[in-house]
C-alpha cells in the first residue's frame, strides 16, 4: 500500500449500562494497492467516507449507517499464464494448507466473532475498472466508466435482502443497468435481478468469438435484457438477445471451438432488416462443480444454432411423404 491517509473523529465510551462502545466516523483518502513485483495499481480511490460508525467490543458488533467511496478504480488482469491479479498479490491463498492433527477444542476466553454487522447503504460513485485477458490473440481489454451504484441493506442476517442499483458504461458506449436484490448469506444463495444492455460493440469480443466459435466478428452491435432468478441452488436466466448487423469473418484456426457451422445458423436466424433477435432461457444447478455461467450459456447459444440448422431440413422431411 504506497499511499493512504485515515483520519477521523471516534468517541471510545467504556464500562456502564451501554458496555464498551466505539461510535464516530472514518475517512481514507488517497489509497493505493499495487502488486508487489509490478508496482501496477490494483485497486485504489480518492475518498472512502465511513458514516455514524457504531462498535460494541462485547459481543463483537459494528451498525454502519452510510458508506460514500467516491471514484473508487480496480485494474483485474489475467496473464498470459492464466494467473489472476489475486494469484500474483497472495500466491499462497491458492495453496492448500498441510494437514494437520485433529483439533482439540479450545477453552473459552469469554470472546465471541462478529455476530451483527449491518450497514444502511453504500454509495459507489465515478467508478472506474478495467478488465484484461492476456491468454487471448489478441489480448482483450475493456473498461467500465464511469460506475454508480447504491448498495442498501447490508445484513449478517440470512434472512434480509440486499438491494442494488448500477448504471455504468462499457468502453465508452454501452450503457449498462442492474437492479435487483440478493441474499448472500442465505443458503442457498438466493438473488433477483435484472440487466439492462445496449449498443455493446461486438467487434471488442472477437477475441472470444474467435476462440469459441471460430470467426472473429467484423461488424455488429449487441442489446441484452438479462433477468437472474437463483433458489434451492438454481439457476434460471431469461435472456433477450438482439444483434444488430452483425458480420463474421473468415474461420480461423481454434482447437477449443464448437464444431458448428455457425455462420449457416446465424444466416439462418436473421431477419428482413438483418438483425437476429434470440430469447435463450438458461438454467443450471448451482451444486455442479463443473457449473459456469458463460459455459451454460455459450451451450445453449450453439443449441439454438444447431436447432435453426435442423430447423428448415425437418421442415422438408415433413413434406416428404413415407415410402
């Protein structure tokens, strides 16, 4: 951490009817996190304001009213290796610990976790992350600026909803908007959302349409109207899909593509004004250790495009009387 400066005003009361208790607030300005060997930013921002902190020390509990972390910047990389950011900044998370004897229980010192931990809302504003593929040809960058979003309801308690609310920007044209609610801590999981996407610029992911599908895409922008439903561990995605001129160029050489003739259904599946227009409802189970959002969806994508392939041939076979 190069850089960062806490400061604040905290009122330490002890002993009494209200036990120990810290209450006031907290500001960090400046803050810096870069990797170690690098020295390249990770994560930093220009102010994180902690607003009518409350800390009772017995039991352990923290109440938050509000929260303000203003043009907060992430850098996530994946190196040509596959090695993450989170990799290279702490190597030996990864790693499993040696096993070791059986526990023997420990007496109790009279001192207990963090039992409550509620925050009214946190409030993101001017956000700016970046994302980079380096396994890929070419490599894939994008930036999301700038990123607002509020954050209410935050509980330990399973049974409370965490409300969101994003607006955002891909790359400087795609407007992207998120509303719904989680439970993180329920188990299992359970969230509602919706996803609101335009004017994504395909050209941007031919370095995953190349790789997946084997055509780089030429030409084409994306709308998306995505809708998220998990309980008892699954998934159920609706997914409004409209690509707008969309162009593919020349196969090329992809040992990890679909072998589909993809271009034959995508032809397939336009219409008068050479648009596509798809709604691919995806569900999963989220216990399946093998279980991918991406995976689920790009199997059920090429489904489809085997589907509208099949499609006008069974047509004819229809018409073929038997014998």
């Amino acid at each position: 951490i190069p850089a960062g400066r806490l400061g604040g005003k905290l009122d330490w009361r002890m002993g009494g009817k209200a036990k120990d208790q810290i209450s006031g607030s907290l500001q960090i300005d400046g803050l810096r996190v870069t990797e170690g060997r690098s020295k390249s930013e990770i994560f930093g921002f220009k102010t994180l304001d902690v607003n009518r902190l409350a800390l009772q020390l017995s039991p352990l509990a923290v109440s938050i009213a509000k929260v303000d972390l203003i043009e907060p910047r992430g850098s996530f990389v994946i190196d040509a290796q596959g090695k993450t950011s989170l990799d290279r900044i702490a190597p030996a998370a990864s790693k499993k610990a040696p096993a070791s004897k059986k526990a023997q229980p420990k007496k109790s010192s009279g001192s207990e976790g963090l039992t409550t931990l509620e925050i009214g809302s946190v409030n993101v504003k001017k956000g700016r992350f970046s994302f980079a593929d380096k396994t890929l040809s070419p490599q894939f960058e994008s930036v999301i600026s700038p990123l607002d979003m509020i954050v209410t309801g935050f509980s330990l308690d399973p049974t409370k909803r965490t409300e969101l609310d994003l607006t955002a920007i891909i790359d400087g044209s795609a407007p992207i908007t998120a509303k719904g609610w989680v439970s993180p801590l329920k188990s299992p999981v359970e969230a509602n959302s919706t996803v609101t996407l335009r004017n994504l610029d395909l050209v941007a992911l031919s370095s995953y349409s190349s790789k997946f599908i084997a055509y780089p895409v030429t030409r084409g922008q994306l709308d998306w109207d995505l809708n998220v439903n998990t309980g008892d561990n699954k998934l159920a995605m609706g997914n409004a899909i409209k690509a707008r001129q969309l162009e593919l160029g020349d196969k090329v050489e992809a040992p990890d593509a679909a072998d589909v003739p993809v271009k034959l259904g995508l032809a397939l599946l336009r219409d008068m004004s050479g648009d596509i227009s798809i709604n691919l409802p995806v569900k999963g189970d989220l216990t399946d250790p093998k279980f991918s959002i991406g995976g689920i969806v790009l199997q059920a994508f090429l489904g489809l495009i085997v589907k509208a392939i099949a499609s006008p041939f069974s047509l004819l076979a229809s018409l073929v009387p038997d014998g």
